[in-house]
C-alpha cells in the first residue's frame, strides 16, 4: 500500500515524507523483508540528526538507544495528539502500528556515544535542590525521585521508560514544563503530569539543571528492570 506524499509545514516546511511512501501495511508487514531502514529515515535525521543524535540539542531531543518502547509510545503520543508538534504529527499521521514499531526499533539499536555534559548553570543552592529531587524525591510535595522510575543511574529502564542524562536542561525543563501546563500528555494515568504539576518552576530548572551536568556512565545503556516498584502507577509502563 503506498500513501500519498505530504509535505509537512512547520521545521520540515520542505521535507516530503519518503518513508510514508514505502511503509508496509498492517496485512503485509509481517511477511515483508526487514526494510532498509536508514535509508527511509532520512525524514527523521533531518532534524534528530545522523544517527539520532540529533542537530540541536536544546529543542530536538536524541533518540538513539533509548528504549523501544518508549519511543514507539511517542510515536503514538504524536500520531494520537497527546504530544503537539507540526512536523511530527504529520509525519506520522498515516503510518501503521507495525511501522512505527520499526522505527522505534531501529533507533533503540542504535549505540552512538554521548558528548560532555554541561557545566553548571545554576548557584550551587539550586544546584544541591536539583541533585535532591533527581536522587531523593521531595516527600513534603510528593514528588518521587527520578531514580526511583528512570533506574539507579537514570539512565531509563527497558522497554519503556526513558534515560535522563545527555539531554540539555533547556530541553528537559521544555518537556516538564509542557507536562504541567497540558501541553505534553501520555496514557492514563499520567504520572509524569502529576509529577510535574507537584513541582514548582524553580524546582523544574534545579532538577533540570543537575540532570544536564551529570556524566552518562560508560555503558549508557538502560536498566533490564527496575529494584523496586515504581512509587506510582504510570500508563503504558509495565508494572
């Protein structure tokens, strides 16, 4: 089945869909060969860059290893209108369950090292607020830590949650921000909504900020499994 070329208006104002054009359809995906797939992710790199790891850290997030399952829920997140984005959402508009899977399967393979983290933006009292958050939680505003659900080294655990290292602050403080206000939404019940909306603005940017200045381990891999259970229920995350 082929779909019609659509161009997409917004960062990929000139950007055609190739990959739309050669995705498989639900009947015949799973008898099909395994596709060239860096070839038909050439809408992708544009703007997450070769190899996923993107051309502009602030605004476009990496995506190469992070966990398959995580990225296959954005992909439905922005196919579905749980997340907003001009480009994305019409790049995905027309692509199947099998499909996207494909994708997110490829970028999760994908073993690209990270660069240096950032120094420290902030005074080192917000600084020591962003580390306490990150590893301890606030019990006072009940919010968890983001160890207790990102993994030990909050480098994400399989299949679904995400790492929280090599991103820039400004980025990571973007997404929290667009989690408080609506703007960002995943499946029921949405804990990182809840999470987000128990955190003030200056506790968004403290924990932005230590996250963004910590080195990503050697391996950068994410966990198998999490230690203990996650402190809240989280749509989409398997329990």
């Amino acid at each position: 089945m082929k779909f019609r070329s659509r161009c997409v208006v917004g960062v990929l104002a000139s950007l055609c869909v190739p990959f739309a054009l050669s995705a498989p359809s639900a009947a015949h995906a799973s008898a099909e060969p395994r596709p060239d797939m860096a070839r038909r992710m050439a809408a992708c790199i544009s703007c997450h860059g070769k190899e996923g790891k993107t051309i502009n850290t602030e605004y476009l997030p990496r995506i190469a290893g992070k966990p398959a399952g995580y990225l296959y829920a954005q992909l439905k997140h922005f196919q579905d209108g749980r997340r907003h984005n001009t480009a994305m959402n019409g790049l995905l508009e027309h692509l199947n369950d099998a499909y996207l899977r494909q994708i997110a399967e490829y970028f999760s393979r994908l073993d690209v090292l990270y660069p240096p983290p950032e120094s420290p933006r902030v005074p080192a009292s917000v600084f020591a607020r962003g580390q306490q958050l990150a590893l301890d939680g606030d019990k006072a505003t009940k919010v968890p830590a983001c160890a207790s659900c990102h993994g030990a080294t909050l480098t994400g655990v399989a299949p679904s949650i995400p790492g929280l290292l090599g991103l820039p602050a400004a980025y990571m403080s973007a997404q929290l921000g667009a989690w408080r206000n609506g703007q960002r939404k995943a499946y029921a019940p949405d804990c990182m909504a809840s999470h987000a909306r128990a955190m003030s603005a200056e506790d968004v940017n403290a924990v932005a900020a230590w996250l963004a200045a910590q080195p990503v381990p050697l391996n950068g891999k994410p966990a198998n499994a999490l230690p203990a259970p996650l402190p809240t229920e989280c749509g989409g995350i398997p329990k």
